[in-house]
C-alpha cells in the first residue's frame, strides 16, 4: 500500500484505485485506460486494511472490497455476489462432502484477524451461530497465507470465497457452504467525489467486473456456476 502519509489526489486526470486480496480489478482499469489514455490510472493492494479508512483518508479514490466494512460517508456499488466455502485439509472428515452447512462446522475452531471490524469479523467467522453460540476460537492469523498454514496443521477450518479454489495450497479443498449469505463484492468511492474520472471507472466496473470463471469449475465435489 501507499506509504505513510501518502494521499491520492483528487485532480482530474489521476485515479487510485485500491483492491481487498482475492479480487481482480484489472478489466475496469484496463477498460478505464482505453477510454482515457492520458489519464494516470493507479492501482494499490489494500492488504488486510480497511477498505473505508482508505477512502476517507484519500489513499485511494475508489475500492473494490467485499462487504461488510462500514460505509458512512461512502458511495457504495454493488458489483457481484460469490458463493463462501469452507478450507479444510485434503483428510479431513468433511473434505468429500459435496457441500456443508453451518451444523456441519459447529464446533470448528475459525480463525480471527486482530482488529477487524466486528461486522466483517462476524460475517467471516458466520456468528452468531442459529443457537446464539459465537464461533470456536481458532488461531489469530495477520497474512491469508497465515490461515491456510493454521487449516494445514488441523488448528482450524476457514471461510473463504469460492474464487479461492485455485490458489490455496495443494493440500487442502474447497468444500461449498450452503445455507449462509455470499460474499458482495462492491465499489466504493467517496460520497463527496463527483470527479468525472471516478464516475466513469465506476462505469467501468459495473460493466467488466464479474465473477472469476473458474466458479464455473467442479469444487469439493459439486459444480458451482456464476451464473
């Protein structure tokens, strides 16, 4: 991300737009680059940062990040939902299922991120449960590779998105969870920030940004299509 201090700037002709990890943002700046050549187009990974901190502290001038994240004094546009899935080792008890479901993981242990906003921590870790019960406390994790280490040594399972299937690591499975919301993915820019260049990559996006096709691929012994 950008450094300390680090402002984007609200001039036209100049654009940052930063993106959550597990979401690819290059058709719409590609897209934004076709129509306006002389514009400079900049992206930034956001890490684990919080998506409207970065907006309201002018990091970035747009996001595109999965709620929830707080979003007052936000412009927020919804985008696509995604299936969730559990990770969970390849010997697993539940690795063959062809899909889960909260009771299934009731006494799972899910990781944490240290100072998540509390919606985005209860949305990941499915809390509260149907019973009232939080969610077994697993490990805290600081980095995405954090967790698939934690699924690996059987400390915990995870809830992740299905787009993950692909890059975690050979061994461990995507098992789809049924029962339970998806994942949005959205972008948000500032309420305030009526530049045209924002405008049009929030055109952009609306019409490149999808769902990655490989949701369209066999996972944990089911087929999941974006459609």
């Amino acid at each position: 991300m950008a450094g300390p201090g680090a402002r984007a700037t609200a001039a036209p002709g100049r654009l940052t737009v930063g993106y959550s990890g597990g979401l690819i943002v290059t058709p719409a700046t590609s897209a934004l680059r076709r129509r306006r050549p002389e514009a400079e187009v900049r992206t930034v990974h956001l890490g684990w940062c919080r998506p409207a901190e970065g907006l309201l502290d002018r990091q970035v001038d747009a996001v595109v990040a999965r709620l929830p994240f707080p979003d007052d004094g936000l412009r927020v546009t919804h985008l696509y939902d995604e299936p969730r899935a559990v990770v969970v080792r390849r010997d697993h008890r539940l690795a063959a299922r062809p899909f889960l479901t909260l009771e299934d993981i009731a006494d799972e242990p899910l990781p944490w991120v240290p100072g998540t906003d509390p919606a985005c921590a209860a949305f990941w870790r499915l809390e509260p449960r149907p019973d009232g019960r939080p969610a077994p406390k697993g490990p805290a994790m600081n980095a995405l590779d954090d967790t698939w280490e934690f699924v690996a040594a059987g400390d915990a399972v995870a809830v992740t998105f299905l787009s993950h299937a692909q890059t975690v690591r050979p061994d461990l499975t995507l098992v789809p969870l049924r029962g339970v919301e998806p994942s949005h993915v959205v972008l948000a820019t500032r309420a305030d920030d009526n530049e045209p260049l924002v405008s049009e990559f929030r055109r952009c996006a609306v019409t490149h940004l999808a769902p990655s096709d490989r949701l369209d691929q066999p996972i944990g012994g089911a087929r999941y299509s974006s459609a």
